[in-house]
C-alpha cells in the first residue's frame, strides 16, 4: 500500500472569496495604492480593493469553493504474482499478474448542484418524427423541468447560490493486468526484448484539472459519480513491443577498408501496436441543467451506425406558433414553453446530442480512438581511422514507414498533447452534431516520419 499527497494546485484552485482576487496599482493597473503604500494600511477594503462581507449571508453568497477539513491522501494497494525462467542461457521468459486499487483519489466536483433532469422527468428523444397528437399529449416542457431548483436544498437554504468547486476524495479506480516478456541478452551481437500487456484500466474520474476535453474533469453529475465509473482514458487493453538489437559481429577483424565498410554495422528496430485511446462522446451543452457542460453526454441509438453522430431539432406542441429552429441556453422562447421533445436529424446516428432537458443515456469513454501501430528504426555506422580517433554515424526514424496514426497522444512519448490551441478542435471531434465528430484525421497530428542524424568523433 502507498499513499500520495494532494498536489498545491488544488489548493490554489479553492481559494475563499477574500483571497481571490488581485490589486495592481498603478502606473501597472488601474487602481491608485495610496503612498507610502503599507504606511496608509496597504490596499483599502471596498469597491476597487479587497473584497469585504459585512454578513455571513454575503460570504456564502460569494463561496465557490471548499477545502475539505479533513484530507484524505490518495493510495494505492498493488498486488503482484510472476513467474521467470531462464533457458538456453541466453533467455529469460516471464509471465506476471499486476492489480493495483486506486482509492480516495481526488474528483473535481460541485457539491451544491444537482442535475434538474431524471430517469422520470425529462425531454424524449425521437429518430423518428412522432405525430403532433403525441407532442399534444406530452405532460411536461423544457419550462417545467427548467422551473425546478437546481440547488442542493441543504446548500441552497443555507445561502450557498454559487458554484461550490471543491476536491473530494472520491474518485478510485481499478488496474488488472496480465503481462508476458521474453528477453535474449545481448550476445552474438543479438539483443532482444518482446513483451505483450493485455490489461483493463477503469477509473470514474481521470483528470481533476482542466488538462484535456477527450474525457472531462468533471463528471455528469459529480454527486453521482458511480455513474461514469467506465474505461478510464488511460485504458490501454492491449500493447506489444518488440526491440532487437543487431551488431553485426562480423568482419571486425578484417583489413581497414572490410572493417570500415562491411562491417561494425549496428541496427535497432523496434516496433509498437497499442489499442485506442478512450474518449467520451459529449453533447457540449448543459443537458441536464445542472448548470455545468462539462461532462454532459449523448443520447445512444442502438441500432445507429457504430461512430456516426447527429444533431437535433426541438419539438413543440401545437400552442407553439413558431417552434424555435434551435433551443440555446438563452432562448428567446426563453424558458423553453412548449418545446416537449427532440428529433434526430440523423435517424441512423449511434450518438444523439442530448438537448437541454433530454437524457443522456451513453456512457463515459465510450468512443475509442485509432490505435498506435509504428516501427521506429536507428541503423549505426562505426569508422575506425586510427587506434585513437574514430567516428560514429547514426540515423534515427520514428514511424519509419510513415503510417498516418492520428492517436490521442504521442507515438513513442507519454506527454499529452498540449491544451492551447487545442481545446476546440479536440471538443469538436466529440460533438455528435458537428461534421468533424470521430474524425480524429481532422484534429490531430498524423505523426509523420521524422528523421534524425547525428555524427560523433572520438579522439
């Protein structure tokens, strides 16, 4: 068992409202610090300065964040069996079951929101158009389930009306891996490493910052979190490498000219394949009214199109002059009167965009990405002139064949993709209403071949 400790970031992100704001002064900013500046009591309180709450009704009204008083560390519990064997001198074969328990591992959650749609009260979505008697005859609109409170009651009685983002120990997850390897040491001038993972990572919550949109930091509904407990983003299920290096033990001892051009010749390919990335399929709109769009997800046809998406057109009732082409979170039909449901614009579509007040019925990192299947190769050139000077040529390719990967990450690096710049075109490829949905070709980068030289002297 190991325990972690909780990175300052998420400190920093919970400050109380009287540590959260900045004063520049001017000439820099735009407010007049009084000179000498902490002789006159430093920065005033009041408009323009620190922000001041008479009342305990006002310092609630402005809380958005909440710092649990008693921590709980993040831990793991690992657990591990494997057999070895050595043979013909040379190999050593290995075979291991890894497990790891995540537990009490930090989620970004909104402790005083709540979702205002239900498994019992909600928008349908339709593929296909039903007949005005049916909308007639709907009992609820996008303004009743609008008209609910989406406050926790025992926060919203007490005077919490803000977004209370806090960093609960509530996340865990679950690791079982079953690794096999076979490894030749190096002689002959033959060195080899095989190994093959196959593994299932789940988790219900992966990032708890703003780090990447492929799989929210936040859950649909953040006081359920059960409920996005799926494969994690870091899911891998299957992963084979294969390295050898070969250095070609002959001709070392042949004259000058055999030994500098038929021999000391070194190779070293290595090959990759990893199953796709996870990814979770958003509606990119705040369909549960919970006031958060960050882990809202889609509507699942099950007899769609496997990876095809759609959008959505609302549907009212007939007491409706005009039904709106679209419903935004600012209507001008506003609080959502009369509209009783949506229509799939593509009744074939696996994924439906949920909209507002409709349910999501698909689950979290459901939409995989394009695997990793690349050869990278360096081939070595040792010239020996004298007995003390002697130069080394090498020449590296990564995805020596140049085989477009458009994958989530990178091919041979554990770095994640940068955020700025990103962020769009990533949230983009989940929206089942937008052209680019599961288009990864149209977001990220196909990986092509680069090519490295590097010349060494020794003397």
């Amino acid at each position: 068992m190991a325990y972690d400790v909780l990175f300052d970031n998420l400190g920093l992100l919970s400050l109380p409202p009287q540590l959260s704001s900045t004063i520049d002064c001017a000439p820099v900013g735009n407010f007049n610090c009084a000179t000498p500046f902490l002789a006159s009591g430093g920065i005033p309180p009041g408009p323009g300065g620190l922000a001041t709450f008479p009342t305990v009704a006002d310092q609630r009204a402005a809380t958005s964040a909440f710092v649990p008083v008693n921590e709980k560390l993040p831990k793991s519990i690992d657990w591990t069996l494997g057999v070895q064997h050595t043979f013909w001198n040379d190999f050593t074969a290995e075979i291991r079951y890894v497990g790891t328990r995540g537990i009490h591992l930090p989620a970004q959650i909104r402790l005083n929101t709540q979702a205002k749609v239900t498994p019992s009260f909600f928008l349908p979505t339709f593929t296909t158009a039903p007949s005005q008697a049916t909308l007639d005859a709907s009992t609820v609109d996008l303004a009743a389930i609008k008209a609910t409170s989406g406050l926790v009651p025992a926060y919203g009685n007490a005077g919490f009306v803000a977004n209370i983002t806090s960093y609960q120990p509530w996340a865990s997850s679950t690791y079982h891996g079953l690794a096999a390897q076979l490894n030749k040491r190096f002689s002959h001038g033959f060195q080899m490493v095989g190994a093959y993972t196959y593994s299932h990572n789940i988790d219900d919550a992966t990032a708890e910052v703003f780090s990447t949109v492929l799989s929210p930091r936040r859950a649909q509904d953040g006081l359920n979190l059960r409920n996005d407990y799926a494969n994690s983003i870091l899911d891998h299920r299957h992963r084979l490498t294969f390295s050898v290096i070969y250095d070609e033990p002959y001709f070392k001892n042949g004259n000058a000219f055999v030994r500098n051009t038929l021999g000391n010749w070194e190779i070293a390919p290595i090959y990759t394949y990893q199953s796709g990335q996870w990814v979770t399929a958003q509606s990119g709109i705040d369909s549960n009214l919970n006031g958060d769009t960050a882990g809202d997800r889609t509507i699942l046809n099950p007899n769609g199109v496997p990876g095809t998406g759609s959008g959505i057109i609302p549907l009212c009732t007939s007491a409706v002059a005009v039904c709106p082409a679209t419903v935004t979170a600012a209507n001008a039909k506003g609080k959502g009167v009369g509209v009783v449901g949506y229509l799939a614009t593509n009744p074939s579509a696996q994924y439906i965009e949920a909209g507002y007040g409709a349910l999501a019925t698909v689950g979290r990192n459901t939409l995989q990405l394009k695997p990793i299947n690349d050869v990278d190769m360096s081939v070595l050139k040792r010239i020996t002139i004298t007995e003390r000077f002697r130069v080394e040529f090498r020449a590296s390719a990564s995805n020596l064949f140049n085989h477009a990967q458009y994958v989530g990450g990178f091919i041979n690096d554990v770095a994640p993709i940068p955020s700025p710049g990103f962020i769009g075109p990533q949230k983009n490829m989940l929206l089942p209403n937008n052209p680019d949905f599961n288009k990864p070709s149209t977001v990220f980068s196909s990986n092509p071949r680069t090519l490295q030289l590097a010349l060494k002297i020794f003397f």
